[in-house]
C-alpha cells in the first residue's frame, strides 16, 4: 500500500489540527470528575488554541528528531527534556529528579516516581506515528525511548498502545482492526488492555457510555478526576485508584470517546471530554487519532474556525537559543514530512520526482500487528521482550557492539549487601571479537567475577553474537550519597571501546 505525498499532508495536518481542537474542547474539565454536557467549547477562545503541554512538548522531540534522525533515543530525549521543558510537576519533575542524578531511562522513568503509571507519556505518541506512517513497528520503538524518560509500565504501554493505533491509522480505516494492532504491542494481561477490553464488552453489550465509564472506573480505578474534585461530591461508588495510576482509565475513556462516537468527529470528542479525568488529554489524543483517519480536509470547520491554527506552548523554554518552535500547524507539518524519509530510509519511501516528491510504502493488513522479527538465521526478537526489559534494563548503543546492563533492581547500594547486575553484549560485525571488560570502583569495593575480565563475542555463519556475565558488587563503609562507576568494555584490536556509567544510591534500608 502507498501513500501519496498530498494524502500524507493532509492526515499529518488533521492530527495537529485534531490536537488542538480536542486539547482545547477538554482542558476546562481536565482533573474533574463526573458527567460533563460537553456540546462545544464551554470558553472563549479568541480565535487560537489553548496552550497545551500535549502538543507543546512534541516540538521539544521534533528538534530533537531533526537533529538526530533516526538515532534518536531516550538517552538523547532526556538530555533535550533537561535542556528545554520548564514544569516540574508529576512525572515531569521525578523524571528531571531521577536524570539530573545522573539516572539514565528507563531507570529514570521509574525511581521514586509515583507517576509512572499516568499520562504524561501517551499524550506525546503523535509525531513517532506521524514519521513511521503505517508502520507501527517503527513508531513503538520511538515511543518506547520516549516514554521511559520519565514513566515505566503503563505509563509507556498506554504510549505504545497509541502510537500503534496512530501509525497503523494512516494505512487502516477500521475501528477494531486498529485496537486489535494496538493491543498486538502491549503485554495481554496489563492495565491498558484491561481498560480497552472493558469498553470493548460494554459497547458490545448494549451499555451507554456513561456506563462504559463507571465500568472503566472500576475496572482500572484513577485518582486524576480527585485532583480538582472533591470526594464528597463524588459518587460513592466510584472507587479511587492509587496515586498516579491514571493511564489505562484515560485509556478507556479514549476508546469510549472512539466507540460511541461512531465516526463523528464533535461527537466523539465530546464524549471523551464529558468523562471528565484527564479530558485534553483524552479529547486531544482522539482528535489526533481521528485528523490522521480522516484528514484536514475532512475536519469540520465549525470545530476549526474559533481556534484557527496556531500553536501556543505553555511547558517550553523558548528562550535558550537552539529550539526552534513552530507556530502553525501547517508549519509542524512541514517540518514532520521533511524529516520523515530520514526516519523510514529508501526501504519504505520512494522519491517520485519534483512535482510529487515522496510516495511511502506502508504495511497493510496483518503486517501492521507486532510479529516476532528474525534477527539472525536462530532467532527472532519480539518487541514485547523490549517492553519486558524496563525498568532496570538500561541499553548503550557503541560502534563494534550493543550493551544492555540490567541492574535487575532499584539502583541502589547498600553497605556489605551484595548486589547483581547483568551485563549482555551483542555484537554488530560479522567478526569474532575478544572483549576486555573492567569495572572501575571506589577504593574498598568488591567485584566478582573480578574487576577485569575476557568476554569472547562470537560470530556465527552469517549471524552475529552475543554473550552475558553476571557480576556482584560489594561495597563495604559507605560515605557518599551516590557513587558513579564507570563499566569500560574494549574489543582487541580496536581503537573504539565503550564506556557504561553506573549510578547507585546510598539509600536507608526500608522496614
């Protein structure tokens, strides 16, 4: 299936379009819960948008995505959130806490972070879709590295889930076709697909959708409508959920919005902003999900004309030099479909001339749902397993070689505990490589195997290797906060190596 560069634009633009029009619609009811009769805009809009942390921090990823192409990756996002988004609220601030102590992602996404689980990260799926247009399996791997700067679980689930959905909707029209391939990148049994498959047996089964909402309420209980609600004016047989777990509700709340919207585009928005929770986010996420499938064109212009097409940002630096901010709608798109054959390379993008630019190839069918990947002529690699490996697994990409070291718990030390961490190496030539692997420890720790030792990388007929090793560090008085290690890796030889930075806390034993 091809995508032509005029249908391109136009789904690229209804997403932003969409974004801001559900932003907008939802932000009066954003941290409230009930039943709201949400027909329009409820304020004035003064012929623009409302500011919105949802679209605003996009363009913080987009100039790193231009800079960076396709290398871009959570290490790089987390440098960039650091340097250029200002809030320090929820799981913005833990995951700034967590990076400025020198935690990498995904370790950073979850450390004394109670907002792991909420929405800061779903809401930030649009641009990887956007640039891996029908090829979900792209957009997943961005959104992952996005999502683990600053949460872990379902918060990055919820970000998979719909940057799957959003990919896949430039290439496939139906409704259940596309949650199918959303939940084919997300574990069965987690909090999202809970959500999904509540609303799913509800709509199924004749319910409206105020009762689709109760039942997600229940199913997947949230804190973020108590946020600006009192409990006394709530229902009682609404349930609170624990601190920060609001992802897979507002999850749910999108797929009511979705489903019972039944294609049309106020409708359905409205329903998900009159569910209340975390209503831009949710309304503003669906009117992404529906510009892509219908187009600008396809927009209607009652929803367009009182907040035309500007973008107003809320949560950016603007004033450091070095990030270029656009102000239109139309100048994101831009700027997205130039960077876009950097992302998807000549394997998917066909350049067809002056007059028609680029056409991109797009998987169809069957080929948008998450299939094991053959890596080599003995294995193949799930992206699930990718999901699996965070919080603890933090991967360091060099020239000869990847590392994944899994710290297989907090990062935390302790005096005279011993702690294991995992270190796998997989090579990237069709060369055997002998490593030499050192720690570099404070004065009067222990490390065993040993502080330095040989690690044979393999490379197999046509296929490269990989190899592990477990060490246990023992430290013994510990006078320090924090301590920073070095994990040196060299291959004989060679004049690259590759340098792992270790951070453990000094953290009190809890109980």
């Amino acid at each position: 299936m091809q995508l032509t560069l005029h249908d391109y634009r136009n789904k690229v633009l209804g997403c932003w379009l969409g974004k801001n029009i559900g932003g907008t619609l939802g932000a009066p009811f954003e941290c409230k819960r009930g039943v709201f009769p949400i027909e329009f805009y409820t304020q004035d809009t003064h012929g623009e948008p409302l500011p919105n942390d949802d679209l605003d921090l996009q363009l913080v990823w987009l100039n790193a995505a231009e800079k960076y192409g396709r290398s871009v990756n959570s290490s790089i996002l987390g440098e960039y959130w650091l340097m250029y988004v200002v809030p320090n609220w929820g799981e913005y601030g833990a995951g700034k806490n967590n990076l400025a102590a020198g935690l990498p992602p995904p370790l950073s996404g979850y450390v004394n972070n109670v907002y792991r689980d909420s929405c800061g990260a779903f809401i930030l799926s649009e641009l990887w879709a956007c640039l891996a247009p029908g090829h979900p399996e792209i957009a997943v791997q961005y959104a992952y590295e996005d999502a683990t700067v600053n949460h872990s679980h379902e918060g990055v689930y919820a970000e998979v889930f719909c940057a799957a959905v959003e990919s896949a909707a430039f290439a496939e029209q139906d409704t259940r076709a596309l949650i199918g391939i959303g939940l084919s990148y997300i574990p069965a049994d987690c909090g999202v697909a809970r959500a999904v498959q509540t609303v799913l047996e509800a709509y199924d089964g004749g319910r409206s959708w105020q009762e689709a909402r109760k039942r997600v309420l229940h199913a997947v209980p949230s804190t973020f409508g108590l946020l600006g609600t009192p409990r006394e004016s709530v229902a009682p047989d609404e349930l609170e959920g624990a601190m920060g777990y609001d992802a897979p509700c507002n999850i749910g709340i999108i797929l009511i919005g979705w489903l019972y919207g039944e294609g049309d585009f106020g409708k359905s928005i409205c329903i998900a902003a009159s569910c209340g929770e975390d209503a831009d986010c949710t309304a503003g996420t669906l009117g992404a999900l529906l510009g892509i499938l219908h187009g600008a064109a396809a927009l209607p212009a009652r929803w367009l004309e009182p907040i035309g097409h500007s973008i107003k940002t809320l949560c950016v630096n603007r004033g450091d030099q070095g990030l270029r901010v656009p102000n239109t709608v139309e100048e994101m798109t831009e700027r997205v479909m130039h960077l876009t054959p950097r992302f998807l390379g000549s394997e998917w993008v066909d350049v067809v001339g002056p007059a028609d630019g680029y056409r991109i190839r797009m998987h169809e069918g069957a080929a948008l749902r998450c299939h094991p990947r053959r890596i080599n002529a003995f294995a193949e690699r799930s992206f699930l397993e990718q999901l699996a490996r965070q919080p603890f697994g933090v991967r360091h990409d060099f020239v000869l070689f990847n590392a994944l070291l899994d710290y297989q718990g907090e990062p935390v030390i302790q005096p005279g505990v011993a702690r294991t961490l995992r270190l796998t190496v997989e090579n990237q030539f069709f060369k055997q490589q002998w490593l030499t692997v050192r720690w570099h420890l404070p004065a009067g720790w222990k490390v065993s195997p040993g502080p330095a030792i040989s690690l044979p990388l393999e490379q197999y007929h046509c296929n490269v290797g990989a190899c592990s090793v477990e060490f246990t560090l023992e430290a013994g008085e510990l006078n320090e906060p924090r301590y920073d290690l070095i994990l040196q890796i060299q291959s004989l030889g060679h004049h690259s190596q590759g340098l792992i930075p270790v951070t453990l806390l000094n953290l009190p034993r809890q109980g």
